[in-house]
C-alpha cells in the first residue's frame, strides 16, 4: 500500500503536558516554563465515587507527560486518578506516557520495619507500571532504593539546591551556621546542603517508639549558639520536628530554620509550626499550601516547577538533565 512512497515521513515527536488534581497549580507553572498550553483532559467522578478519565484531544504518537502529588487527604483517590489517566494514554496510542510525582505516595514504606508489613512504596511502582507508565519523574523520594522499585526509567530529582540557593538569600553568617541532620538517614543529604552552603552539619539522635513519633536523644556535631537550618524530605503532623527543634533549643541553639521538600501538614500541623521557636519553614510548592507566603506566616513556599520543565524538556529531547541552582539537579 505504501510502496510508491516518494519521499521518508516527516515524524515529529508531539509532546502533551497534562494535570491530574492533587496540584493544578504547579503543573500551570511547568506548562508557563515550557510554553504549552494545559488542557485536554476530563477528569470526574461518578456517583458512588469511581474516577472517570478521557483525553479531549487525541494523543496518537504523541509523548504525554501528567504532572500528579500524590498526597492529602485523598491520597488514595489521586492514585487510582493516576492509574486510570495511564491506562487511557495507553489505549489511546500514546507513543510514550510519563508521570512527573512531585510527592511519591506512600513512599515511608519502603521496607518492612517489622514482621507482617507491607512495602507499599513497591506496590505503588507495580501498579504504575502495571498501567502503562513508561518513565517516572520523582522528586526527593523518602529513600533512593525507591528508584529500584520500578523497571522503568526513573529521574529522580532534589531541591536540595533551591534551598541552598534561598537559605543564600537571607545572607547567614555561614561561619556560625549549622545544617542539622533530623536523623541519621538524613546524614549524606545535610552533608550535601553544608557543603553547598559552606558551613558544619550535625546530626541528631533520635529514637522512634511508633509511627510519627521520635524523640531527641543527643546531638553529633556542635550547635551551641549557633544558626540551625533543619532539613528533612517530608513534614507530616510536625509532632516530631516540634519536639525536635524545642529540643534543640534547649542544647543551647540559635536561631532554627527548617526546610523540607514535602509539606503534607496533616492535622494541627501548620499550627504547630507557627507557634514554633523557629524563624521560618521553608518547603516546596509540591504539595499545595494555601497559608504559604503570606503575611505573617512562619511557612515559605519556594517553586520547583523550573526544575521539573527542565527534566521534562531533557526527556522530551533525550538530553541529558542538566544542573540547576549551582548544581546536578537528580540525586
């Protein structure tokens, strides 16, 4: 039939930016980077609470990336949401279907801690792939053994660097300056930021008796007087860090900073932290905060959407992921 050709096809590679609901607003910033336009996609629920997805546009060939943070309070909802959105890519003859996670849900169960357990972190990578997603983009995910969990392609990202690059800005005495480590799992990432910042780490010891729970048993490193910057990758209820950094204060630290990739803030969370000895919590916008950045508030929200268009770009393009904010942007 198509023997008497005359000239090669022209394929182009088509690329469709689309948003699930866990964070409209981010996936608008990352469309505005790329100049593309957000639409295309219907997303409902029937009566009893079933998800329905369909593409209003078609997708054939093309390369569709759906930016979904899989957290809240209907975390679950926001997965099956994704799930369903893959498998409509899928049959709808998309040349390639790729999930950007700013907030990997259930990614704290990463490893049986005790008998009985589910890993839900590798269940939730079953099922994504399962669904047709071809590449995974993630961002600072709770442990990096996660990226084992699937058999596709994983870019995983950190805003390590942003924070560094904002901590930058409030012009700290570096010299009197100390990132602290919450645990000792968090030891290599706050040695990463002190080095980005030029300044000493410290790590606290902390015992963990249940889930969202822990309490300060000692300091490694010295924090007498001086400024601390806390990093973590998620706040929750912010029970524990609140009892961290009242403990912290007590061994004689300065002023507390405290940075973390994920502000989920379940419950009395984001009271908690306002009422806080601390100057500031600074988190990223992968997750919606309707009090961030505003008056009065303790809690700042920086944007990881020119980091997540630039991997979006580099995979779109097959480049390599370049460095942003001064340094290697994936982990």
């Amino acid at each position: 039939m198509y023997e008497n050709l005359s000239q090669p096809l022209n394929v182009e590679k088509n690329i469709r930016l689309y948003t699930g609901t866990g964070n409209p607003q981010l996936a608008q910033r990352i469309a505005n980077v790329l100049h593309l336009e957000l639409s295309g996609l219907k997303l409902e629920k029937f009566a009893n609470g079933e998800t329905y997805a369909r593409f209003e546009e078609t997708v054939r060939g093309s390369e569709v990336f759906f930016v979904q943070s899989i957290a809240g309070q209907n975390v679950n909802d926001l997965l099956m949401e994704t799930l369903i959105v893959a498998d409509a890519a899928t049959r709808a003859s998309a040349a390639s279907f790729t999930v950007v996670i700013p907030h990997y849900g259930y990614a704290r169960q990463d490893r049986k801690a005790a008998s009985r357990e589910p890993i839900t972190a590798r269940l939730v990578a079953n099922l994504i792939e399962a669904a047709g997603v071809d590449r995974v983009i993630a961002l600072d995910l709770h442990s990096n053994q996660i990226q084992g969990f699937f058999d596709i392609p994983v870019t995983h990202l950190t805003a390590l660097y942003q924070f560094g690059d904002y901590f930058k800005t409030k012009n700290l005495d570096m010299n009197n300056t100390v990132v602290v480590s919450p645990d000792m799992g968090r030891a290599k990432v706050a040695k990463k930021l002190s080095d980005y910042l030029g300044c000493e780490v410290a790590i606290a010891h902390k015992s963990r008796p249940k889930h969202n729970a822990a309490e300060v048993m000692g300091i490694i490193g010295n924090i007498k007087g001086k400024t601390c910057i806390v990093n973590d990758d998620m706040i929750d209820t912010a029970g524990t860090l609140v009892g961290s950094i009242t403990k912290l204060k007590e061994m004689g630290a300065g002023d507390i900073y405290i940075s973390a990739t994920h502000g989920i803030f379940s419950g009395p969370a984001i009271e908690r932290l306002e009422n806080a000895p601390i100057e500031e919590c600074v988190v990223t916008d992968a997750i919606p905060c309707a009090v961030a950045n505003t008056v009065g508030s303790k809690i700042k929200s920086i944007s990881i959407a020119q980091e997540l268009a630039d991997a979006i770009y580099a995979v779109y393009a097959d480049k390599p992921v370049s460095g942003v904010s001064g340094g290697n942007s994936e982990m």
